[in-house]
C-alpha cells in the first residue's frame, strides 16, 4: 500500500465520535488526506490514537506510513505505541543524577533508543537488586540531559515481572550498577488489545 492507502486504511480503524482536546476527529483526517496533506493527517491521526484505545492494526498501519515517509520519529512513536498497546503503558517522572554524580555526561534520545536497567524492587535469589531492562521515551522532549527532568514511558523487556507496579512507587534507572536517575511511577494502563497472533 501508498501511503495515502495507509492513512486511509487507518482512518476507518477511528471511531467518528473520537475527538482531540481541539475537537479533531476523523472527518478532519479524510479533509487532509483529500488535500494530499499527508503529515498533518500522520501527526492527528498519531493524536486521536493517544484519545481512544485503538486497535494493534491501527499503530502498525501508521507506522508504515511514517516509514514510506521516511518520519523517523513518527515511525518510532507508532512502534512505540503498538508495542504499549500490546502489553500495557507505563509512565514516571524520571529525575537523572546530574553530570558531576554520574556515569552519563552527555544527553541521550528521548525516542525509546535508550534501554537502561532499572531496580523495580525485584531481588535475585542472593537478595541482591534484581535490574530488570526497560526501554525509555520521554514525553514532549527530543534529548534527555543529565540532571534533567521528564515524564517518560517504559517498555520493559519482559512486562509480567511488572505488573507489581504502582502509581508513586519509586523506581532507580541504572546504566552500571551505580543509580542514574529516580523515577516516581505516576500510571500504569493494562493492555488494551489482545497480543497479536
């Protein structure tokens, strides 16, 4: 499929009475795509799925579209959201331990490209910190900087050992064994589609 095949295909996956906090909703979405603006209709489309649970298919599709766009961001957000959408959403406010304390000296992506570690209170069978891997993409900013401040999601590696999770636990990220940054859980939302065959 092109990409505006694509975008209409997810499209027809929105509810019409879906709407954004701006009162977008799908009948927008096919004004843009009549119009050939394909990005404007990506970027909302990527908005009303953030409003409404929407289905595996949908974030695949979008994705897609992204990459024939090459949208590297788009593409990696929609990724992002698939995998959320499978296996459940996780987010924190993250506080990285400044330069000057730390491992880290440089920023890193926000994008989902780092996977640190991260002591959730699991202990290994010797009563040490079980770390347990976590990608991470920070929420409304392209780089995290050490010392920075950010809400960001977490796509675990293996997301049953965190189901124990709860909202204002507190949560360590680790690069080494040594603590990078805290982090207080602020939500966790359970799948909302059934893993993909």
């Amino acid at each position: 499929m092109d990409v505006p095949e694509l975008l209409e295909s997810a499209s027809l996956l929105v509810p019409e009475e879906v709407a954004t906090e701006n009162d977008i909703t799908v009948n927008d979405i096919w004004e843009y795509l009549a119009h050939d603006e394909w990005e404007v209709a990506l970027d909302l489309l990527e908005e009303l799925g953030d409003v409404h649970p929407l289905p595996l298919t949908f974030w695949q599709t979008l994705a897609n579209a992204a990459e024939q766009m090459q949208l590297d961001r788009s593409a990696a957000w929609c990724h992002w959201r698939y995998y959320e959408t499978r296996h459940g959403i996780i987010r924190a406010d993250l506080t990285l331990r400044p330069a000057h304390e730390a491992r880290r000296q440089t920023p890193f992506s926000g994008a989902g490209v780092l996977r640190p570690m991260w002591n959730i209170g699991k202990k290994t069978p010797t009563g040490e910190p079980d770390l347990l891997i976590a990608s991470l993409w920070a929420e409304f900013i392209p780089f995290m900087e050490p010392g920075g401040q950010a809400t960001v999601r977490l796509a675990p590696l293996s997301p049953p050992q965190w189901q124990h999770l709860q909202p204002g636990q507190v949560i360590t990220m680790h690069e080494d064994r040594t603590v990078a940054g805290t982090a207080v859980v602020l939500d966790i939302q359970r799948p909302s589609a059934l893993p993909a065959p």
